[in-house]
C-alpha cells in the first residue's frame, strides 16, 4: 500500500482520496434530502401531508424509493441501441457529479500540521471545468433520446438539448462578468474577493455624499450579488432552464411527450436520470452562492470556527434548493418558442451589454463622466427594450392564427 | 516511472483505440461518440503538458460544442436511411488523400521544430515556467490581445460567415421541401386546433 | 509535490474524484443488475407510443431549425472561450483590450441581429 501511496505521488493520494469520499457521501446525502424536501414542500404549498411514512415526517422516503428501484426489472426496447442505451443515464448522471468538485463548501481546517481546504480541487480554470461539465452532460439527454429507438424520446431529447445548449452559452457568458471582477476563474479565488464590506469598494471613493452613504452601509458584506445582479439574475434563469427543470421542463412536458427522453427507461437507469437532475439543482444551486452570496463567508463566532462557514454554506444553498422548489409550484411552462425567444433575444444580447458596462466599470483611468455616459445609454437602451416587448405577448396573436387567417 | 507516465499511457490508447474505432464503426451514432473518445483522451495529454486552458476548451468547443452539432445532424437526417453511394462532390477522395498528405507533412514538420512554437521561449521548462509566475490563462491571453491580435479579430468574422452559410443553406432546404413538409404539417395541426375555437 | 506546477496535485485529485464518481456509477448499475428481476416478454420490448402499438420506425423527422441553433451554439460558444482569457488580462490591457473585445462582439451582434432579421431565431 505504500508504494502505491508513494508511486502515485505521497500524501496528495491519502487527502484526495478521503476528500472524494467525503464529498460523495455529503452530495449523495443532500440529494436524497433535497427529493424528500421537495416533495414535503411542494406538498404543502398544494395543501397535502406528502410523503409521511417512512421514518420521521417521511424523511426516509427517498431511500425506500431508491430501494424499490432497485428492484424493478431495468429492460430497454427492441430497437434501441444496445451500448448507448447504457451509456446515456451514466453521462447523465457523473459531469453533475463530478462538477461538485470545485465548489468551495467552507474554509480550511488544520489536522495536525496539515492544512486541509474544503474544496476537493481548487482548480486554477475552476469556473471552465465548470462550464465543461455542464457541456458533456448534455450527452446525457442526446444519447437517451437517440438510443431508445422511439418517438417520443427522440423528439423529447432534440427539444431537450437544444434547449440545453442555447441556455449554456447565457450561463457562459453570465460568469464572464465575475471573473472579470475577481480577476480569476478559480472558485476559492472568488469566495475570497468577496469577503469584507460594501464600503470597501472603490467606486465612490471621492464623492461626498455617496461616499458618507456608503460608510452606513459597512455592515453590509461584498457579495458580488450586489455589483453584479443582472449577471445573477442570468445566470439563475439560465441555471433552472439547464437542469430541465419548471419553468423550463418543456423536455419532460408529460402532455406533450410523455417522459421526454428517458420515456423508455425503467428501473435503475431510470433512478440515474432523477438522481442527476437534482444533483444538478444542487450544483447550480452552490455555484450561485459561490459566486454570487460569498460562499461559505459569514459571521464567525469564537465557538468551533471551523463549522460555521460550512453551516453558512449549507444555509444559503438550502435556500437556493427552496427556491428552485417554490418555482415549480409557481409557475407554468413555457411554450417552445417563448423559450428560444428569451435565450436568444433576451439572455444572451443582456449578458454581452452586461459584460461591457461591467468591462468599463473595471478600468482603471476611464473617468467618472464616462462610466455615467455608459450608464445613460444603458438606461436607454433597457427603456427601450423594455417598451418595445413582445407582439406576442401584449397582442395575444400567435403565428399559427395568423396564418388560418390568411389563405384560408 | 510515475504517475504522468501513467496517464499519458492511458490517454493514447484511449485516443488512438477511440479512432481507429471511429474509422470502422457502422453507426454514424457510434463514431461520433469515439469522436468525442478521442477528444477527451486529448484534452487529457494537454493537462500533462500543463496546458491547462486548452484542456478546457478541448472539452468544452471540441467535445461539448463541435460533437453535439454533429450529433444533431445525425439525429435530423436519420441513422438508419442508406448511405447514397454515389459522392455528392465528385473527386472527394483525391482531394481527402492529398489534404491528408499535407496534414502529415505538418504534422511531422511540427514534430521536427519542437519547442520553438512556445509562447516564452524555447525548452521543456518554458510552459512550467509560464504557469508559475503570470499563470496559465494569463500568459495565453496576454500573447492573444497583443502579439495575435489579428487571428483572434479574424476569428469573429470566420464565425459569421458560419451562421451567414448556415442560414442560406437552412432556406434552400426550406424551398426544396425539407423544411417545409414539417412546417406545413404544424400549420396544419395549429389551424386545426384553432378553428375549433370560435373566433 | 510531482513537478508540473502547484496545480498538479489539484488535477490528480480530481482525476481521483473523477475515478470514484465513474466507479460509484457503475457500481450501482452492475448492483442493480444483480438484484433485479428478469421477466422476458415481447410485448415488454416494444415502445411506448401512448398504448397503441407502435407505427413504423422509431425516427420521426424534426424541424431543421434544432440544426440552426447547434450552429449558433458552437458560434458563441467559441465567443464565450474568448471572453475568459480577456477577462482575467482586462485589467493589465485596460482600454486596449476594451476596444478589442467590443470589435470582436461587435462582429458577432451583428451575425445575430442578422440571424433576428432573418426570422431564424423565432419558433415558427
């Protein structure tokens, strides 16, 4: 064993290995919380117990599922590709995994003379890995549709990763702005950039009043959230819209294509496709705290320092997992063509705007009267997006009328 | 012996096993996936090198982007429709056995020269250097937005010229019945629904 | 530490972490095959079309369009790779690299307010 240890590179090994256990083990864990918490509060929000038979308020639930799936015969159609069938839940299932990686759940703690962070790999290029989790798992939902050699699955999984992939490039270009503003795609490097106080930043430095202002405000911590919402607010539509979920779960519209692209699996593959969709939310969930909400940033009392970023953590991606809960039992679905409409023509123009005032906010030199310049014409230009809308939205006319109306 | 030697092991047999099983793979499903084989397995030798930046893009471009469009065009033409046998560019295989010649030639030409296309000068240490001191992606954006201002520039209007080309081409299978037998269909299906409804 | 950078003890991690996730997956499915029954039956491997039996191939034609958006994505996501190698130089180039970057998105708006005129980017 320890010329294993040794040949593989000394103590690196031991900490990683017990690192990726521990983190497998807490995101499994939240998982499994996260299926029974939704269903616990969605059920409230509709006026119902929900799940309450298996152990305390039916907390257990998720496991017996799990269990029960287990179970079940896993059998795949006549026509479907036999490799690719297998194949399509596991890529559904590990890029989410494996994208937990660089999320930074709390400071270090020291072990003896070892400091150990809690984040199982800073990367130096943490927020592409990212990026390049979230683009492999689209694999996921192509191969399931293509592979069950069916009808539904396939027009679900074309319908799904177009979707996928035109919000990607939103979620792309949202982060853009923050790392401009951190000056560096490691996600321990952005925690850090965020800690301390408003009344820190630079930008009113100078003007009397602001200035005094701002000072009240020293309370308050430098979360990017407040430099950088329009990228939040981006980056969270197109969060939600990338894990298929409502308002975005055209994919799995049950009265339009059944189950979308996993409509032929069963058992176990099946449990790999639900697994990984609220790993996912879990994901996208600790990203926009750890980019936007500070990360595991707080306050610390005296009392075991350690635990408190992680529990701070914990808190504010709970309240993410709750949102993406109340969500879903708020809103409708969207209709396909408002989907791309939005992407396309809202999303994705905002984000590139967005990146430029945040490019000239940043540049050392550029005088005050210039950054107000850009602010106007910004302001403009939002006005008139704004007042402009969509005919389809205050007119009520969709495409399809129009056209019984003509030749006919 | 360690544990790089280990990896780089592993990524070539993956990535050289990956394409000579893409080469003779039926399924054009199946070649696209050791497509993206191959494009994993390289990204994988780039981080050894501690190209860490162009490791991502690999994924993230290569196999995330680039194989999905493939993969589109697969799923919209159908897998199991027969291979026409007949080239639609006559003289296709003369010209893929000439540009294959020049791509080897380059290749070995690159081969040869080594080291003097590192950014920071020549020698192993050069990238391990450069990633200590300014890091990775810094190094590389600083040599993109001074020395290689113009490729990076011409890079945008290249991409233009895609979505240009993709949207003629998109029409003209519109007009030739391709786009239109789907759309007419919805038509259809809308006015159906619609006229139900008193207007 | 190995030679090859402070970050190659980061990417064996992950390579561990990469390694477990895959195992831990597998693991699972190879479990499940154990444990879980194994009836065969014709009617079991057909595909589900809404209860009928099912008519023709398993492909159905989609609209062209799904191909359009794959080609803008690839478009713009080579857009996105740019940006984040600006980003993190902005502040040393400052104006110089502003003005690169407004050039280069400049180019592509234009590509996708000429996709807007076109009609492309709307559903029907």
């Amino acid at each position: 064993m320890n010329a294993i240890v040794d040949f593989l590179g000394g103590d690196i090994v031991v900490t990683a290995i017990v690192k990726t256990v521990v983190a497998f083990a807490a995101l499994l864990l939240t998982t499994l919380i996260v299926v029974w918490a939704e269903r616990k509060v969605i059920a409230d929000m509709q006026a119902r117990i929900g799940p309450n038979r298996w152990g305390p308020y039916g907390i257990l639930q998720t496991l017996a599922d799990g269990i029960k799936l287990f179970f079940k015969e896993d059998f795949r159609p006549r026509t479907a590709d036999k490799w690719t069938f297998a194949l399509a839940p596991v890529l559904a299932m590990v890029p989410s995994l494996l994208a937990f990686a660089i999320v930074p759940i709390g400071d270090h703690i020291t072990i003896g003379d070892r400091r150990i962070d809690l984040i199982v790999a800073d990367l130096n290029i943490g927020i592409l890995y990212f990026l390049a989790m979230g683009s492999i798992g689209v694999y996921g939902v192509v191969l399931a549709g293509w592979a069950s050699g069916s009808k539904y699955p396939l027009l679900g999984g074309i319908r799904a990763s177009a979707q996928m992939i035109s919000y990607e490039i939103a979620l792309g270009l949202s982060l853009v702005p923050v790392v401009l503003a951190a000056g560096s795609l490691s996600t321990v490097d952005i925690v850090a950039a965020q800690a301390g106080s408003v009344s820190n930043v630079s930008f009113f430095n100078g003007v009397p009043v602001l200035e005094q202002i701002a000072e009240l405000f020293s309370f308050v911590p430098n979360w990017y959230i407040w430099s950088q919402w329009p990228a939040f607010f981006i980056f969270l539509i197109a969060g939600i819209a990338e894990t298929n979920r409502a308002p975005f779960d055209l994919p799995e519209a049950e009265t339009e294509l059944i189950a979308g692209f996993h409509t032929e699996y069963s058992g176990i593959r099946f449990a790999l496709f639900f697994l990984g969709e609220y790993v996912h939310v879990v994901i996208i969930s600790a990203m926009a705290v750890t980019l936007f909400f500070g990360g595991w940033g707080g306050p610390k009392p005296d009392f075991l320092p350690w635990i408190w970023p992680i529990g701070w953590f914990v808190f504010k991606t709970g309240l993410f997992v709750y949102l993406f809960v109340w969500l879903r039992a708020t809103m409708p679905r969207l209709r396909y063509d408002r989907l791309m409409w939005l992407g396309w023509k809202r999303l994705i123009p905002a984000s590139l705007v967005w990146i430029m005032v945040t490019a000239v906010v940043n540049t050392e030199g550029v005088s005050r009267n210039a950054r107000l310049v850009v602010f106007g014409i910004l302001f403009v230009i939002v006005l008139f997006w704004l007042g402009k809308g969509d005919p389809r939205l205050t007119g009520a006319v969709t495409p399809q009328r129009r056209r019984v109306h003509g030749p006919s | 012996m360690n544990i790089e030697v280990v990896v780089f092991g592993v990524s070539f047999v993956v990535a050289l096993g990956s394409s000579i099983a893409m080469l003779f793979a039926k399924n054009a499903v199946h070649v696209a996936l050791f497509l993206v084989a191959a494009q994993v397995a390289l990204a994988l030798t780039f981080l050894l090198q501690g190209a860490y930046f162009i490791a991502a893009v690999q994924i993230i471009v290569y196999a995330g982007a680039i194989m999905v469009l493939f993969l589109f065009v697969v799923m919209l033409l159908g897998v199991d429709r027969r291979e026409a046998l007949i080239e639609p560019l006559s003289g296709q295989r003369t010209i893929a056995v000439g540009l294959g010649a020049l791509l080897a030639a380059e290749i070995v030409y690159v081969a040869v020269k080594g080291t003097e296309f590192v950014i920071g000068g020549r020698g192993e240490d050069a990238l391990v250097t450069i990633n200590e001191d300014p890091g990775n992606v810094k190094a590389l954006a600083r040599a993109l937005f001074s020395d290689y201002l113009l490729p990076f520039e011409a890079t945008s209007v290249l991409l233009v010229v895609a979505i240009v080309g993709v949207m003629v081409l998109a029409r003209r299978m519109g007009h030739e019945g391709f786009l239109r037998e789907t759309t007419e269909d919805e038509g259809s299906e809308g006015a159906e629904t619609d006229a139900e409804v008193p207007a | 530490m190995p030679e090859g950078g402070t970050y190659f003890g980061q990417y064996v991690t992950i390579g561990i972490f990469a390694l477990v996730g895959v195992v831990l997956v597998l693991g699972t499915l190879q479990l499940a095959k154990l444990v879980a029954p194994n009836v065969p039956d014709t009617d079991k491997y057909t595909t589900y079309e809404s209860g009928i039996d099912p008519i023709g191939s398993g492909w159905a034609q989609s609209n062209v369009r799904y191909y359009i958006f794959a080609l803008l994505f690839v478009v713009f996501d080579v857009e996105a790779v740019f940006l984040f190698p600006w980003a993190i130089v902005f502040e040393r180039f400052g104006t110089q690299a502003f003005v690169e970057m407004v050039i280069f998105i400049g180019i592509l708006a234009i590509a996708l307010l000429y996709a807007a005129k076109k009609k492309v980017l709307e559903w029907q």
